[in-house]
C-alpha cells in the first residue's frame, strides 16, 4: 500500500467503472475512494463489529495533508471509544437499494424484482458509489441519455430519488440531486382495442395455445400482465381467482364466471402448478407472451372501457381492478363482497362477448 501524499492523490487515474479504493500504508484507515469522476477522502475502522465510514471530503478540495490529519484525529477519537458516536458515511447505491426494498412496508414481490432489475440496468456504474457521490449534474445527465424512452427514464430516476430518500432518514445526505432533473411529460398510452372482432381473429391465429389463453383471460379479467403470468392453479376457484400479493401490497379476490373456466379449460392438463407454463423458462411459467399490436395493457383498459360503457359505476370498475380508492371511506370501510361486485363482471364479460360476436 503507498503512502497517500499529495503527488500520489492527483496522479491517480479516474476509475473506468465502480469505485477504486487506495489505503494508505501508514494511517490505519485512512481511504482515498476513485470514482469515474471525482476522488473523495474517508475514514473507516471496524468498532463492535460494525464497519463505520466516516466521509472526510473531496480531493483536492480537501489536501492529502488535511486528509491525514483529520483521520488522525478520528483513529484517536476511536481510540477513546467515541467511535460509536461517529457517523456513519453515505451508503453505497447497491446498499441503500437493498436496505429500501427489504422494509416491511407494503409491495409486491414483482415490484422488488423489477425495480431492482431496472436500477441494476439502467445504472449500473452507479452501484458501488457512495449516493453523497452521485451529483446533480450524473443525475441530469443519465436522465438525458435515455430522452428517448421518456417515460422509463422518468421510473428509473424517480426510482433513484426513492432509494436516495428513503437513505436519508438515517445518514446525513443532501437533497436528493433529482432536483435538478426537468421531468420529461408524462403521456399515458391510453390506447385500448377498439376492434374486437379484429382481435379475436389475431389472438385465433396464434400457433401457442398457451399464448392464446393468456390474451383471452387477460381481456376477459383485466388482470395486470405479471399478475396474469405467475399465476397457479392453487389461485383458481370456483368462484374467484385469488392474488395473495399485489401491485399494491393486498391480497386481492377477483370475481370469475363460468366463461372464465371454459377460457382456462384448454390449459388444465399441460401443469399441475402453473397457469401459463413453459418448460424453456427458469421460472417454469411463460415470461414473454407473443408480441401482439394489442400489448397487454391494452386488454386491461379495454375491460375497464367496456365495462364502463356497459353501465357499471367507475368505482365498481376500479373495484375489480384492484385499485386503491381515492377516499378514506372506499379504502378503510367499503369492502364489497365477490357476490357484490359479481353482477358487475357479469355486465362487462357480456358486452365484451356482443363485441367480439357483432
């Protein structure tokens, strides 16, 4: 390990990727962290076990000299034993991600996996930075970079801010850099199928079986893609299809018809476990149904368009939905029963029918 001098600090290359740590060979502690755009001073020590990073400041507004010096003061500090009173330095992204997505909180499994899979992605040389090292100016830059997906550059920053505040209540951070991003506009799709016919002649003429079943249902039951495709058959009743987990953070009971057991009927003997199986997924069940110019989404809209159109009240449509209702008495005191909301996907299940049969 070198000495970290003055000299040695300035010569230091950038980091191509991550983070490059430098330890001094004669103050115990004393880190010199090399990032893609900045060098930062830090101090850390192990006390009862727990690691404490103690952030000293930037290079080379902070000389290789007040570096020393300062970790000096901090080794004697711990030395007394107020080392636990000495804060602990800034998480890095990967950490305060994991720490974010295992609160006891409500959200569903999915969510966790696909956040974590998008960050992962998406910001990727940011994991192993500390978040006191991911500026403005990173944050306005990579915001820009993906202008051409405005809506997941949008999720992905936002997704960021999330993680970085949900940090903050217990390290000392700044405001979250995102303030400086100017949000691109958010433009729902909004899209729905408006030619059943026509949908009912693509979704016939697809060679999976499988495939088939999954737009079917989707229409028919306006349930959300991911909840569609981890289905089991341990999920379908008689009466109800159940979801322990959603979006959400709820369990949610979606009223089924006996055209919703005739839709599910050709899929009964192909598992035991899931709805959709695939034997080429690791996860044993399909993960990328065909592509369609109806996209997924679209069958949900559609069922809550129809439904509507059909005569059934705009908070039944959200009830079957699974969305949260706007008012505290529609989230804490109106629970309609699967023989309430029944009729209702009656009503919508049927003119979805007339639709496709005109």
């Amino acid at each position: 390990m070198p000495k970290l001098s003055e000299t040695f600090a300035s010569r230091l290359p950038n980091a191509k990727a991550g983070t490059d740590k430098y330890w001094d060979a004669e103050i115990k502690g004393l880190v010199l962290f090399v990032g893609k755009r900045s060098k930062t001073w830090y101090f850390q020590k192990d006390v009862g076990g727990q690691t404490k990073r103690i952030l000293i400041g930037r290079f080379p507004i902070i000389s290789a000299q007040a570096a020393r010096q300062t970790a000096l003061g901090f080794a004697l500090e711990m030395g007394r034993g107020a080392g636990k009173a000495v804060q602990i330095g800034a998480p890095t992204l990967e950490a305060a991600m994991e720490v974010y997505l295992a609160r006891p909180k409500l959200r569903s499994e999915n969510h966790k996996v696909g956040m974590r899979a998008q960050i992962e992605f998406h910001l990727k040389d940011w994991m192993r930075l500390p978040l006191d090292e991911i500026s403005k100016a990173m944050v306005v830059r990579r915001h820009q970079e993906m202008a051409r997906s405005p809506s997941a550059a949008n999720h992905v920053l936002r997704n960021f801010r999330a993680i970085y505040n949900h940090a903050r209540r217990t390290c000392d951070l700044a405001e979250c850099p995102t303030m400086a991003i100017e949000w691109f506009e958010d433009r729902p799709d909004g899209r729905i199928i408006q030619d059943l016919k026509a949908w009912r002649q693509t979704i016939d003429n697809l060679p999976n079986p499988i495939h088939r079943v999954f737009y079917e249902l989707l229409l028919f039951t306006g349930l959300r893609k991911t909840e569609m495709l981890t289905l089991k058959w341990e999920q379908i009743h008689e009466d109800r299809i159940h979801l322990p987990i959603t979006k959400n953070g709820r369990s949610f009971d979606l009223p089924i018809l006996q055209i919703h057991h005739e839709i599910l009927a050709p899929l009964r003997p192909l598992s035991r476990h899931w709805v959709f199986p695939s034997p080429k997924s690791e996860a044993g069940h399909i993960t990328r149904p065909e592509r369609l110019k109806y996209n997924p989404h679209m069958h949900r809209r559609t069922f809550a368009t129809v439904a509507m159109e059909a005569g059934v009240l705009e908070e039944i449509v959200g009830r079957l939905l699974n969305h949260t209702p706007l008012s505290i008495t529609g989230r804490r005191y109106v629970q309609p029963s699967l023989d309430a909301l029944r009729p209702s996907m009656e009503v919508a299940c049927k003119e979805i029918l007339d639709r496709i049969e005109k």
